[in-house]
C-alpha cells in the first residue's frame, strides 16, 4: 500500500510503528523506541516519501511571480556592480513585497 507524507502525519504513532514492523530497512530499525517526528522521517526515508509538507499558493501564479523575482534579482546584480546606486532601493522593495505576497498566499 503506497503512503503520503500527508497521511501518515495523520496516523497516531501506535500505527506508524505498526507500518515500520512490516518494513525491513535500516531507517526504521528500533521503531518501538521512536517518537512520532522521528518515526515519520525514518517511514518516509524507508518508503522513499519526500519527508516535508508542500504548500500551495492560492490566489497567485506562483511561477509567474518566481519569476518576476529572478528578473529582479538581475537587475539587483547589474545595479550592484555598476558604480551607480540608482533604483536600487526600489528594486529591493519591490523583491521584499513579492516575497511577502507568495508568503501570504502560501496555505
């Protein structure tokens, strides 16, 4: 039976460990003594799940605003290396509030 990471933080640690007494692997070797945060990385290293929560940004086109971001990282770096300061404060300002606005959105 295939497992997410979702549905086994959900599980209760009594059947983590019995899922980790049906699995011969060296992550989950002395399972009974795990607590559930260690038990729900060595399943996950064991059944080869990736061990972190995705999160979706509602409401923005994340890869449009990633992406906007790199441009201005760019920009940022030519400003940098010129010896001109001009807009640099503006660009900064702009990367901190598309930064907020993915964190924001991020359910």
């Amino acid at each position: 039976m295939a497992h997410t990471y979702e549905e086994l933080k959900h599980k209760k640690v009594a059947e983590l460990r019995e899922i980790a007494k049906g699995i011969e692997h060296e992550a989950v070797k002395g399972y009974t003594q795990l607590n559930k945060d260690h038990l729900l990385v060595a399943l996950c290293k064991a059944l080869g799940i990736d061990a972190h929560a995705h999160h979706h940004a509602e409401g923005v086109d994340k890869l449009k605003v990633k992406g906007k971001i790199r441009d201005l990282k760019q920009k940022r770096d030519e400003i940098l290396a010129s010896d001109k300061r001009e807009g640099l404060q503006a660009v900064l300002r702009e990367i901190h509030g598309l930064k907020r606005a993915l964190r924001r959105a991020t359910v």
